[in-house]
C-alpha cells in the first residue's frame, strides 16, 4: 500500500463525558493493552502516515491534554455542543496546509491503520468531499444508520433517536470516523443547523455535502467487531480481549511462539525476539523487550524490563530490570526495580533482588535478599543471606567482589565491602569489610585462622579468632549453594 500523496491531518474527538463508564478517569484514558484507549487511535493515525492530529477535550481536559501532551495537538471544546462543534473548534489548531482532514473518535481505539489510509485513498482518488466509514452490524440500537443512494455513495444519516420503524432496520451503521476535504470542511462545517436538542450533528455534513450536489463516498469495514466505541466497562473488556488477541498474532506471525494464547497477556508495546517462547498464564507489560530464545513462563509477569537471549523466567515476576543471556530466573523470584543480573546466573525460588547488580556467573540459588548491592562475577550467595541494607534511616550499598562465597544466613550490614573470594560462615553477622581472600565468621564476624580451624598449623603472626570452631559453611554442601 503506498503511502498518501498527500498532506493529511485528523481531528480526534474525546471532550464526551463517557458517563457509562462510570469512572472518575476520563473515558479515553482507560487503558487497553497497557496504555489509554487514546494512545491506540493516534498510534493507527500515525502508522496510517498522519502524524498530525488535534484531539479536541472537554470533561477531564486536563488529564487527557497531560496524557497527550507529546504527541497531539489539543483544544478545548467547551461547552460541548455535539460532534460538528467539536470538530468545528478543532479545525482551529489543524495547520493550513493540511489538505485533508480524517475524523475519528477517541473511543474507538480498535480501529485499523488500514482503514485510516482507505478513507485517505478513496478521497484523494475521487471526486468526494468527503469519505465516511460504515460497518454492518448484529445490533444497530443506538447507532447513526447510513443511508445510501442508488449508486451506493452516502446519502444521509439519520441518528437513532430520529430514525423511523423502516430506517431503524437498518443495520448498516455511522461509525463516526470520515475522511473530508479540508477547504470544504472548512467552509462548510459552519452550516451545519442546530438539532432540536441544541447539538450540532457532524452526521448533518453527508446531507450537506449531497444536498449540494457533491458525492459522499462510503468505506465499509470488513470486521465490524473492530468499530465498537467503547461506552461501558464490558465494551472495555471486549475490546481487551480483541486487542490482546491482535497482539498475540503478530507476535505469533514474527516468529514467537505462544503455548496458549488465551492465558497470555502481552501489552501493545512489548517487543519479542524470534523463536522465543511464551508458556502459559504470562503477562508482559509496559515497554518489556524479549530477546530470541528466551522462555518466559508459565506464570511469568514481566514489566518494563529487558531479557536476554536464552534466558528463562519461569514462574517469577521481574520489574523494571535488565537481565542478560542465559540466566535462569525462578520460580518464584522476585526482581524489583534496578535488579541488573548478568549472564549466566542463576537466580532461584525466593530469591529476591532490589537496585542490585549481579556479575555473570553468580548464583543466589535459595531464599534470599539482595538490596542496593553490588555483586561480582562467580559469586555465590548461600540460602537466607540478607544484605541488611536500611539502617532505620537511610539505605546503604553493598558490595560482594568477585568469587565470594557468602555462607548460608550470612547478614551483609550495609554499608559494608566483602572482597574478592572472601568467604563467610554460616550465620556471620558482617559489620565490617572483610579483606579479600580472607574467611570471616561469627556475630559480629570476625576473621579466623582457617589453617588453625582445620587443625593445621597457625600461619605466622595472624592473631586466632581465640574461640572455638565455628562452621564457615564454605563448603558447597552446607551452603545451599546447590
Ligand atoms: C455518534 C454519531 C453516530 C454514530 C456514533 C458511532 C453524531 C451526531 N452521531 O453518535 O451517527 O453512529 O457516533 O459511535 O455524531 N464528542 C465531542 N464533543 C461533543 C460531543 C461528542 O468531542 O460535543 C465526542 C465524544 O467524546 C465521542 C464522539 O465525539 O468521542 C462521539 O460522541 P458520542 O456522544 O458518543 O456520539 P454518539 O451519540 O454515540
Ligand atoms: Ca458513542
């Protein structure tokens, strides 16, 4: 499909008050696939080449200017006088030399870019004012009905509220989305005439157009599941499913596959790499980025968070964190925000890590806490080893050096340095540096003589811990290192 020769612009209409939802947030900020239904529709906009857009607000303008700020113009339409006044005050902010100018509502967030750069098309190529978009439905209840003329163009529509017995039966409905010459709808959006209840009907426009002798072209959408504007919390959850299930199959079609579909929830932005593979009951949210290989699941969540190639999360919830290749994640870890686990650790059931960077190759196998630490290569961290990192007041770093063994029950009291292949007994309590190379144990840990510890001769002018031996845990049996 080629691109419009053209300069477009859209209008995006959200100063409704959605009072079906029932909410204290503005209908269009709702989210769907982890973002506001209104992101969606200036996302189709954009994929459809039409960068600008004006959204026009009205209830809750504050927050939906706020949520759009960076990427649409807004306008406020107050009062709000229906759907021609709507457009009427966006055309204000729409530049001049946008020469067609595509409408659309904010509530509609399942409608396809496809069907964007059909109205563009179908306008630029014929002899139209104007290009509205219809869908044939189950249901028309409620509806703006199109009625069309001999040649199939639009003649009218008619608003539910007004239709007769015959035109009630027509199940060919507005969907409220258009495509109109931008000097024509300039010139003409002022004429539409007020309704009985006072509104101003853009639906008034087709009549205009017709009335004067210019042709309304009509584009029917094909799936009209996609046109539902979203009124109720159970529209929200259909659309939901519909969105997530659009979502599903792209990835599905780039090459990822997703053991089962239905229990899987990807947000609109996660991005996965080939022949990754998605297990059951996993939710990635936010800007999460798969790479190829990787497992994730079952009863993964992942959210805003990087994963390496080959690496596996199983059953575990990561949050904004970066994980590198081949790490094996779980079950049931928990990685907090600013975890930074390097490739090839493995990081086990209840382990959990918080503003922490672990070196390549280490392990933390069991139920564990790392905060605000800084862990080496190789390092591995026993069973129920703590980095006791809050005083009460403030939080205070850790850091473990390369090829450390921390011995099960090891509390880390921050802040405090473990050096390279250092080891610590089961147990120690460490208030103090530990040089590195050297074995500390006990509570508060102090270094001890391992020559001595084992029943060999004391090296040389190196103080004994002066107490009876106390089991370093530095063996791989008893330190949970497993
Ligand atoms: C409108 C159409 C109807 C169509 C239906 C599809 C009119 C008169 N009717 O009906 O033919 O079948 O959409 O969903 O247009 N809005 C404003 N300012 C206003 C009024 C509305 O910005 O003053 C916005 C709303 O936030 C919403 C959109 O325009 O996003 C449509 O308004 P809504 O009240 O839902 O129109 P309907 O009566 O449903
Ligand atoms: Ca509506």
């Amino acid at each position: 499909m080629s691109a419009p020769l053209t300069a477009p612009a859209a209008i995006v209409l959200a100063a409704g008050q959605g009072t079906r939802m029932r909410s204290r947030i503005p209908k269009v900020l709702h989210p769907l696939a982890g973002r506001p239904m209104l992101d969606h529709v200036l996302d189709a906009l954009r994929d459809a080449g039409i960068e600008r857009a004006v959204v026009v607000t009205g209830h809750g303008a504050d927050a939906v200017e706020a949520a759009v700020a960076d990427r649409a113009a807004t306008v406020r339409q107050e009062p709000q006088r229906g759907t021609a006044d709507a457009v009427r005050v966006g055309l204000r902010l729409v530049p001049d030399d946008a020469d067609q100018i595509v409408v659309t509502n904010g509530d509609a967030p399942l409608l396809p870019a496809d069907l964007f750069e059909a109205v563009l098309r179908e306008q630029a190529a014929g002899d139209t004012v104007a290009i509205i978009v219809s869908a044939r439905v189950a249901d028309p209840t409620g509806y703006g009905r199109l009625l069309r003329a001999a040649d199939g163009s639009a003649r009218a529509v008619v608003e539910d509220r007004d239709a007769d017995a015959a035109t009630k039966a027509i199940d060919e409905i507005n969907v409220n989305t258009y495509c109109f010459d931008a000097a024509w709808l300039r010139a003409n959006v002022e004429n539409v005439p007020p309704s009985a209840s006072g509104e101003y009907y853009l639906t008034d426009l087709v009549g205009l157009a017709v009335g004067a002798g210019h042709r309304v072209g009509v584009v029917q959408v094909v799936q009209p599941a996609l046109v539902v504007g979203i009124n109720d919390r159970l529209q929200l959850a259909a659309a939901e499913e519909s969105m997530r299930s659009r979502i599903n199959e792209r990835h599905m079609r780039n090459g990822v596959t997703i053991v089962d579909p239905s229990t899987t929830r990807i947000d609109a932005a996660v991005e996965i790499g080939q022949d990754a593979r998605i297990e059951p009951g996993t939710t990635l949210e936010g800007s999460t980025v798969i790479a190829q290989d990787a497992v994730i699941g079952p009863n993964a969540h992942v959210r805003d968070s990087r994963i390496g190639p080959r690496t596996r999360v199983w059953a575990s919830v990561v949050e904004e964190s970066v994980v590198a290749e081949d790490v094996q994640i779980g079950p049931f870890a928990h990685l907090r925000p600013g975890a930074e686990v390097g490739a090839r650790c493995r990081i086990g059931n209840f382990a959990e890590i918080k503003k922490s960077r672990i070196g390549a190759g280490s392990q933390q196998h069991h139920f564990s806490y790392l905060g605000d630490a800084e862990i080496g290569e190789n390092v591995n961290v026993g069973a129920g080893s703590v980095t006791a990192n809050f005083d009460g007041t403030a939080k205070h770093r850790t850091v473990v050096g390369d090829r450390a063994s921390i011995g099960v029950d090891t509390m880390m009291v921050a802040p405090v340095t473990i050096g390279e292949g250092a080891t610590t007994g089961a147990g120690a309590v460490v208030t103090r540096d530990v040089a590195p190379g050297k074995t500390v144990v006990g509570m508060p840990a102090r270094p001890i003589d391992m020559r001595r510890h084992r029943g060999q001769p004391a090296e040389a002018g190196e103080p004994s811990a002066g107490q009876a031996p106390v089991p370093t845990g530095a063996d791989r049996n008893s330190q949970g290192g497993g």
